[in-house]
C-alpha cells in the first residue's frame, strides 16, 4: 500500500492479520524502479525476519498502491455481454486505448465529473501491474511471469467525450483527471492464483450494478500480456485494465453518474473501493 497526502505517499506493507508495517527501510516508494529491483522479494525477506515496525495508518489517505504508472493501458469489451450492452459484436482481437496516467488516484479520493459532462460511468476492472519489462514475450503459458500483481481498478469514463465527441478514438472520454481510481492494495500474484476466478461488482448508491467474474474475460490477463508485449513494450510499473464486464449506465438500464453518487467496487481478495463523485 502507499498512504499519506497526494505526491507524499508513504510505503506500507499490509498483514493477512490487518496490521500495517512501514516500508520506508526497504524503499522509498512503490514504483516501477521497486518492482524491476527485486522490491518484492526484498519486502519477503524484510518481513520474515522481523524487521519491519508497525505503523498507524489511521485516518490517514490511502494513495494509489503503485506511484504514478509509466503507461495505463486499458483493454475494451473484453466480456461479451458487455459488448453486446454496447452495442457491439465481441471483439476476434483486443482492443487497446490509453488513459493518462496522471488520471490514477487513490481508492477513497473524489472522482470528479467533468465539465459539459451527462454521462459519466463507471466501470470496475481488475488491472495488472508488470512487475519486469515485458517485449515479444515467448507465448500466453509464460506472460503472468512478467506480473508483479493485481488490483481493484476504476475505469471511470465519459461516454460523449468517448463516443460522441471522440473522432473514432476513445482517450478523450477516458482521461479526465482523477478518471482511474487504484487500489486499495496491490496484491503480488502468487497470492492471487488463477487470475481468472475472481469475482467483481460494482454499487452505485448501494444499488447492484455489476456482478461478475473474470472467468467471463474474452481475453485471458496471460493473453492480454503476451498479445501487447508483441506490439509495445511493458515496463515494470505500468498497469493494464483488463476490461469491464455488463451493469454499466451505457447500457441504458441506469442512470449516468451525478454529483452526490457514491461508487464502490471490489474484488475478490483485492478490497474495496468507495468513491463520492463532485463536479470538476
């Protein structure tokens, strides 16, 4: 975890007995140097010796677990019946846009609804951080070697900006400051398991909104890696956003976002998020 104010996160290491250890001894932050450096395994070692003290992160901010990402890439309609909601056939190949990185934020921060905006959505994902830089990787049965770990992700969009008022590409409605909340926790892969067999919902209002699995995924995360890295390359730090699965208000079944709505979404064994919406 990072904790503290924006730009002043400071590292943490979470138990399974939900006590918080400072970091601070290992490293200075989280961030893609910490995770090609062996970071994680430092971490392990660091742990099991006894010598990380407890901290008190009590009414403090839980930031983003990774600093700022070199690159958000994010997958769209990687579950058909979120495609079909869309209106759209399911894709034969992934489809690929950006957001700016500058658009992750903490998992409790405000997300902003922006100017001219009347259809923000929300949309939870499950994204990948690479953990090791990642270019032609050899096959699918090697990608998740290149996976550092796994978090709760919220691909906030605005669908005008997307669609209507997009020019055939779709960042524009993806990259609104503070349009990717990330956390709480970035959980290592080895934790995780199959990254294939993990539940995600979403609430708006505390009303259901998605429920699903990422057993629904179109294109599986050790697909989706090995299929990018033979077209760019991934740095270690950087994240991916797997896709959302069906219950979003582009489907026409809920209203779009207005200030006042509370978003929360979660994933099995990566926590929760809880987002209050404000205008920009």
């Amino acid at each position: 975890m990072r904790v503290g104010p924006e730009g002043s996160e400071r590292p943490v290491l979470r138990t399974d007995e939900g006590t918080y250890l400072d970091l601070t001894p290992v490293t200075a932050d989280i961030d893609g140097a910490f995770l090609a450096g062996g970071g994680v395994e430092r971490v392990r070692a660091a742990y099991a010796a006894g010598e990380l003290s407890e901290v008190d992160i009590a009414g403090q901010r839980i930031g983003a677990p990774v600093a700022r990402p070199g690159a958000v890439l994010c997958i769209g309609q990687n579950y058909a019946a979120h495609a079909a909601e869309s209106g759209a056939e399911p894709p034969t190949v992934p489809i690929l846009f950006y957001k700016g990185s500058n658009t992750v934020v903490g998992p409790y921060d405000d997300v902003l609804i922006p100017r001219r905006s009347v259809q923000t959505d929300w949309e939870v994902e499950l994204a990948v951080v690479i953990g090791k830089r990642a270019s032609y990787v050899d096959s699918p049965e090697s990608a998740l070697e290149y996976v550092a770990g796994y978090a709760v992700s919220n691909d906030v969009s605005e669908r005008t900006f997307q669609i209507g008022e997009s020019g055939g590409q779709w960042s524009k409605g993806k990259s609104c400051a503070t349009f990717n909340p990330l956390g709480p926790w970035l959980v290592t892969a080895d934790e995780v398991g199959d990254p294939q067999q993990l539940g995600l919902r979403s609430t708006v209002n505390g009303e259901p909104r998605q429920d699903s699995s990422t057993a629904d995924m179109i294109f599986s995360v050790a697909y989706l890696v090995h299929h990018l890295s033979q077209y760019l390359v991934l740095e270690p730090g950087d994240v991916i956003n797997t896709g959302t699965p069906q219950g979003v208000a582009l489907s026409g079944r809920f209203p779009y976002l207005v200030a006042g709505d509370v978003m929360e979404l979660s994933i099995d064994g990566l926590g929760d998020q809880r987002q209050s919406l404000k205008n920009a």
